[in-house]
C-alpha cells in the first residue's frame, strides 16, 4: 500500500469520500500525539458526513469541553452524577454528552450503558420486525480518549459493560452501530478485537508500535507520519490505502444548543454510591424510556 504525500483537491476529496463510505460499515481509529487538531478534524469530518448522509445520527461523548464549546450536531448536554441521579440526561441523537466531571470508571459506565441499550433495541427489533429495522438510520459514536472505553483491558473485566463492548467491536455493524474512536495512546492498548476490525487515521505519531504499524506497509508513509507530518493534516489508511496528507481545515465554530432539561426527579433508596445512582438512575430514567417508546428515539 503506497499512497500519495502531496495533498490534491482530488486526493482531499478521496480522503471524505473514502471515510463517508467505510464508517457505516468499519469501526475507525483516530490516533496521533496530542495537541496535532484532532477534534477538530473530527468535527470537519462529521460536517462533511453529515453532507451526505444526513439521516445519520451522532453521539458525541466528550471530557474536555471541546465539543462542547462547538459541534456540528444539534444539541448538548452537561452530564454530571446528580443530573444522571435526578432523571435529567436524555439519550437523544445528535448530541454533545460533555462527561468530564465524572470519574474514569463512570464515563466508562455511561457511553456503555447508552451503547447497551441501542445495540439491545435494534437487536430485538431486528427479531420482531426486520423491515421496520432496515428502516432505522446508522448510529456514529465520537468518543474522545477511547482508550478509557475500549482499552486492552476493558472486555476482561467482569461487569455489565464488557460483553456489550465486545459484542459492539464484533458485530454493531449488523445493527447500523458504529464509531469513530479518538485516543492519543499507542494503538497496542486498545482491545485485540477493536484493533482488528478497524480503519486508521493518523496524525503525528509517537509510538513505535503504531510506526512499525504503518511501515509494515509502507516505509515512507511510515516515516512521514513520525518526523515530518505537519500539525492538522493527516492520513487516512482505509480499504483502499493510504490517503492523504490532507490538511482539514477547522470548519465548525458554533456550538449546539442545550437540549432542555427535565424535571428532576430524585430518586430515593437504592444505591447510595456515586457509581450505584450512575448505573441504577440512568438505566433506569433512560432504559425505561426507550421501552416505552418502542425505540423511537433511536
């Protein structure tokens, strides 16, 4: 695989097209040091999804305030513990979920449970009615720092969480399920089967494992990536190759609007934890909802 290293218009459009087309059906990695203009690449490459493909729905999980700041998606929400607790964090699409104020194992937690309950509702409506599930869009996750999500070790520990997860990687594509996965670690962290069934974006990178990664393939793409490869431009290695550099442009400077908040609606009894409220009030208030709903909001 060789691809070209001086961006064209052509080869700039490629690049969007390339991307548009393999995220409904493969999982992509975004990976590069920190500080190189990811988000913000990502959010230029939502817009120019969006272009195409509108009927997509995005989730947005965020923990540094940069989505939040500004998106190309239509709403935003701050989630914190007592909002969760109260009933007052809505799984609607095309959303900011800004979770920096939760610890490492609840925002693990949180994109979980909200990824177990689409992959549970379109898994059971493909069973009872398939053409009504034909009919539903794909869903996209963004999920910054992945890493905290779909690490090495994550489908190891003994929860809830992990054979959604695993079951996501394997097989959310059947269920129009898939993601772009943002992390600034070295590829070799994340999960085995995560890392298998994925395509790559790269930046600027740092670890010898993902290096060697590329130059298994390409020994000059592999050396630009780590010495040469200027800050907002990067490579896309999809089905057909290396694509790019492409500089993308930070095209996305408006900010969603917060989605309305419910009443609260504090629970009472039950877990006394900040991890118990997590789990137990947001299946709850959400879960419960969806059920209700017949999946509609999905």
């Amino acid at each position: 695989m060789q691809g070209a290293l001086i961006s064209t218009k052509t080869q700039d459009e490629d690049f969007y097209d390339s991307i548009t087309q393999d995220i409904g059906k493969n999982l992509i990695q975004f990976i590069s040091e920190r500080g190189h203009g990811k988000s913000s690449a990502v959010k230029t490459i939502v817009k120019k999804i969006r272009m195409t493909h509108p009927e997509y729905i995005f989730y947005i999980y965020d923990i540094s305030q940069t989505w939040f700041e500004s998106a190309p998606v239509k709403y935003r929400q701050l989630v914190t513990v007592d909002k969760i607790k109260n009933g007052q964090i809505v799984n609607v699409g095309d959303c900011v979920y800004e979770m920096g104020g939760l610890s490492v194992s609840q925002r693990r937690m949180f994109v979980g449970t909200m990824i177990a309950q689409h992959y549970k509702a379109r898994y059971n409506m493909k069973l009872i009615d398939s053409e009504a599930f034909k009919a539903l869009p794909t869903i996209i996750y963004i999920i910054e720092e992945s890493n905290v999500i779909f690490g090495s070790y994550s489908f190891r520990i003994k929860d809830y969480i992990s054979p959604i997860l695993d079951d996501f990687v394997s097989v959310g594509r059947n269920y129009k399920l898939s993601a772009i996965l943002i992390a600034t670690v070295e590829e070799s962290e994340m999960a085995p089967s995560l890392r298998r069934r994925s395509r790559r974006i790269y930046g600027r990178l740092v670890a010898e494992g993902d290096i060697s990664r590329v130059r298994r393939n390409s020994k000059e793409m592999a050396k630009y990536l780590s010495q040469e490869i200027p800050r907002f431009n990067f490579v896309y290695w999809g089905e057909s190759g290396f694509i790019g550099p492409v500089k993308v442009p930070d095209e996305v400077k408006t900010p969603a609007e917060d989605y309305p908040l419910p009443e609260a609606q504090p629970q009472s009894g039950g877990k006394s934890s900040a991890m118990g409220w997590l789990f137990f009030g947001f299946v709850g208030t959400i879960g419960v909802y969806m059920l209700l709903s017949y999946f509609s909001i999905i």
